[in-house]
C-alpha cells in the first residue's frame, strides 16, 4: 500500500523545494511544536502526509462532510505532497500573507516627518481609534502588547520586522 502511494506522487517543484529551505527559521521552537501536533492531527494514518482520505477523516469528525472537490482543492495548494515541511511552509505563506514592508513602511512614514523610524506611541493609539477602520482599545492594547516601544516611541521598522520575520529571541538595540 504505501509503494502505491509512493509511485502516485508528483515529483515536487524546484520552486517548492527551495521556498522551503528555510522555513524553520521562521517560527519559534514552540510554534513549530504547534505545528507539529496540528499536522499529527491532520495526519490521520500517521504515514507523515497529508492525504485526502485524512482530510475527509478529519473533516467527518468534526461534523462537516466535504466534497471531493473541495478536498482535492484544499491539497492542490501544495505544490507537492504535504508533509511536514510542507504544511509549516503553507502556513508560513498565510500567515505572512501581509502587504510589502516598503508598503507598510511607507505607511508608517507617513507620521514620522523626521524620518527616524519612530512614531509617538500615543500619537498613534490615538490614530489607530479614531481613523479609517478604526481600532477598539483592546485591539490597540493588543497590538502593543509586545510591539517595540521605548521611552513613548513605537519603533515601526522594528515592528515590520516582527511582522515579516517573527519575533526574535534578542531584544533590539536601543536606537535612542
């Protein structure tokens, strides 16, 4: 059985191999070790991929019961068969799936006039709940929960590193 499965899959990309190169330097020791009883779910033959049949496994037993189609949809994703790395590469797509740093960037600069990289904390709360699609107080609370901010300065460039490389285990210089 598992030679059928074998002589079934698709050679896998170039493209998908080396987008996965790095893919663990992207997630913390403890959110890798989420993933990874997430995909032991997933997985349920324990053959170490993803395949349809886990899917619909998975999917029956939390009530659902998905079409073929969509099943088919769901693996085709990938551009080859999800294992691990695979599914740790897929969700690092999602969840990086935020606009371009230079983009987010030059949305920040657009309250830094001096162009230091920071942006009064305060000043910003107060833009963050009172413009455009604004923010509650326990949105903004959250958001700053563990964002760089010193001496009454959000340090945006820092943030956008966060937000596109994850948090890192050492604390920023002081740039003050």
């Amino acid at each position: 059985m598992a030679s059928s499965k074998i002589g079934n899959r698709k050679p896998l990309k170039a493209k998908a191999m080396r987008k996965t190169s790095n893919i663990f330097a992207m997630f913390s020791q403890a959110q890798i070790q989420e993933f990874k009883e997430a995909f032991t779910i997933l997985d349920q033959d324990r053959d170490g991929t993803i395949s349809s049949d886990d899917l619909r496994k998975m999917l029956l037993s939390l009530g659902k019961d998905p079409t073929d189609a969509y099943i088919n949809e769901l693996l085709q994703e990938a551009p080859g068969p999800v294992n691990f790395t695979m599914f740790l590469t897929m969700f690092g797509d999602h969840l990086m799936g935020t606009d371009p740093a230079e983009v987010i960037r030059n949305a920040f600069g657009c309250f830094d006039e001096q162009g230091t990289g920071r942006v009064k904390e305060e000043q910003l709360k107060e833009l963050l709940t009172t413009m455009a699609d604004r923010f509650s107080d326990d949105e903004v609370s959250l958001m700053f929960q563990d964002a760089p901010v010193r001496g009454g300065y959000f340090y945006y460039n820092e943030f956008i590193d966060i937000l596109k490389n994850g948090r890192k285990d050492d604390d920023y210089e002081d740039t003050v």
